[in-house]
C-alpha cells in the first residue's frame, strides 16, 4: 500500500517573526524612520540609549554594544589579554561560538560535560580541568536558562582566573534574583533573531561592573582609539549599528512580556507531557528561565522530528555534535565516549516551538502529535 500524504491540521513553525512584526510594526518602523531622518547610522543616541537600557535591565553597571555575540566574547577574551599557551575553560554543549571564539583569540578550548539536567556546565567537573595555564571559563547559560554562576564563580575565585558568561541565550535571565551578564567579569550576550530579543539582523553587547573591564573593550570595538586617531592598543571594527540599537530599544520594552509568554507556554507544554515518554525541561528553581528554547529529549528523535515536520511542526536539533567532537578540534585529542552527558543530549535532544505568539491550540497540536509519536 502506497503511503498516503499527511493531512496537517495546521502549521506551527519553530519561530514565527513575521507574527511579532505584525504587532510591532507602528513602533518598528517610527524607530527605522527616526535613524533614518538623523543620518547618525553609527554610535549616537540609540546606541548609547541601548546600552543604558540593557546595563540597568541586566543589573549592571555598563553595557558597550557591538557587532554580534560571537564579537561580544570575541571583544571580552580579547580585553583579558587571553591568546596562545592559554587553556579556557567551556562547557562541550553549545554553540560554536562558545568556543570557536577562544580559538580565534588563539588561546586552547578545553572542553566539560555538562549537568544532564540544565544541560549547562556541571560546576562539579570544572575544577578538574584547571591546570596552571588556565586563564578564564567561559560558561553558558544554555536555553535561557542562568547557570550555577555562584558555584562556577568561587572555583574562578579560588584559582584566580577570569570568568566570563556566554548569554547570548539567556537575557532576562537569573540566578537567585541577579541577572545573566551581572555577575561575572563580563557578560556576553547576541542579539541574533531568534534570540528572545533579537535585532533585524546581527548585534551584540558585552555588560560588566568593572568600569576599566568596560572601557577595555569600548577601546577595542573602535580599533583601540580614544580620542578618535590616536590608537593606544590594536582594535577592530565591532559596532552595532543605530537603526539595530532603535529596534532593539522597541524590542525591550516588550521583553518581559514575551518571556513571560514563553515560560507560560512551556508549562502548559510540561502538563501535556505530564505522563508521556518524553524527557521534560528540567528548571532549577533557583532560577528565572526565559525559555529561549523549549527543548524535549527522547530516544528516536530524529524519527520524531520526521514525524513533526510531515505534520507541519518546525523544530531544531540544537546541538548535533558536541565541541569536543567538531572536526575543527580534532587536533585537541577528544575522543567520543569522552563527555557522555552532552553527547547523549546531541543524540536525543530536540527543540520545540515556544515564541510567545503561539495559540494555546497550536501547543496543544504539538504536545499530541509529540504524545502520538511517544506512545508508540
Ligand atoms: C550560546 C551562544 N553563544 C554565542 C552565540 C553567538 O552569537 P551571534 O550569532 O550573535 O554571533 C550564540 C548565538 O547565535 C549562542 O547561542
């Protein structure tokens, strides 16, 4: 018997941003118009508004935007002097730039699993992994959800070593009431779309407490010159541009709103998998999670994504393969087997669509699809 085409009941893409544009479209395009009519396309005003806004909202003392996430730590290993016979430390799960970003400052990744549970670094390995070459952590806050930056902080402590959190996903964020990017040397976050609050195209910010960490990497985006033509240090070129910052000014004002709206639909997701055989987010209570992904886990997921997308679900394997395991680190000698956590999350992990714009019928649609693949 020929197989039949799928009828899908309704189409839920992974993200849906056309549905956030469509509710923001008056503000969007009066912030566009107004850098337009300035002419000022870089620095000024919405700039330095932006990072004014994001330094109180992430409960920090300074902010300097910048080109993208991968620039914000890029910028930050970069103003820490890190570079060759340096070892840091990050976690194996993540996105590439994680760690691809101590590469290029040309300083050695060295890679730890992670907790099974957050799928963030396990501060229980990672005193393990220093050696007296190790200069930083990078540890990310993966999914939206803030890592254990107490316990990570007092091993970097101990050991003197500069810690740097990657929140590219998780703005909004917190442990314990303080939030992603305050408590660390620096804190690095992306701006990238998809992102719980994303720019219209690339965009990044570095926050820190620390005005001389601050000014290092304000120095560095702007080719190391200050006053302008005089270069104290060899920079580059990483600046955000004014009508990203204008988009993101509108953008955040509607941030708690979206993240509350996404942590609303990830518990209705969790009482619909109540029972299922489906692995559920875990949430450290200690935290405020923003839900950047709502991510299952479950043996066959690759059949299950099949099945998803013939039913018209978007979904995202973040991450297939682990760091330590990237053809580009083969020379550092990690062999499979050696991190299981992570690498049995890359087998079985799976992201589900979560924007805030989601109908509660849609979810639902989801969660029984994901329940009928599972019962069998
Ligand atoms: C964990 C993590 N780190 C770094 C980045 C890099 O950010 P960007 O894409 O803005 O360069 C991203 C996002 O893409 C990310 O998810």
């Amino acid at each position: 018997m020929s197989a039949m085409p799928t009828k899908t009941a309704m189409t839920v893409p992974l993200l849906d941003l056309k549905a956030q544009y469509a509710v923001l479209r008056a503000e969007i395009d009066e912030a566009v118009k107004r850098v337009m009519e300035s002419t000022t396309f870089i620095g000024g005003p919405e700039v330095k508004g932006l990072e004014e806004e994001i330094a109180r909202y992430s409960q920090t003392k300074h902010a300097v935007a910048c080109a993208s996430g991968t620039d914000a730590l890029l910028l930050a290993m970069w103003a820490l002097g890190l570079g060759p016979g340096d070892e840091v430390v990050t976690s194996t799960y993540s996105f590439f730039a994680s760690a691809g970003t101590i590469a290029n400052n040309g300083a050695t990744p060295v890679f730890i699993d992670i907790d099974p549970r957050t799928y963030n670094m396990d501060p229980h390995r990672l005193e393990a992994a220093i050696t007296p070459r190790t200069k930083a952590v990078v540890a990310v806050s993966l999914y939206g959800q803030c890592c254990d930056i107490p316990a990570i902080q007092a091993i970097c402590q101990k050991h003197k070593i500069w810690l740097i959190e990657d929140a590219a996903q998780s703005i909004g964020s917190e442990w314990e009431g303080k939030r992603s990017g305050s408590m660390t040397d620096y804190g690095c976050f992306s701006f990238f779309p998809s992102k719980n609050l994303g720019a219209a195209g690339d965009g990044g910010m570095i926050t820190a407490q620390n005005p001389e960490l601050a000014d290092r990497v304000r120095l560095l985006r702007e080719h190391g010159a200050k006053p302008k033509y005089y270069h104290s240090v060899v920079g580059t070129n990483s600046r955000l541009d004014a009508i990203q910052a204008a988009i993101l000014r509108v953008k955040l004002r509607h941030l708690d709103r979206w993240s509350e709206a996404r942590a609303r639909n990830a518990a209705l997701y969790d009482r619909l998998f109540e029972g299922a055989r489906v692995g559920r987010p875990y949430h450290d209570p200690r935290t405020r999670h923003i839900y950047n992904q709502y991510v299952i886990r479950l043996p066959k997921r690759d059949e299950l994504r099949a099945h998803l997308s013939e039913r018209g679900i978007g979904t995202e394997v973040y991450y297939p393969v682990p760091l330590h395991l990237q053809q580009c680190f083969a020379t550092l000698g990690y062999t499979p087997g050696t991190m299981p956590e992570s690498e049995g999350a890359a087998n079985e992990t799976l992201a589900l669509p979560i924007y805030p714009e989601l109908t509660e019928e849609q979810i639902r649609y989801v969660a029984s699809t994901v329940q009928e693949f599972a019962a069998h």
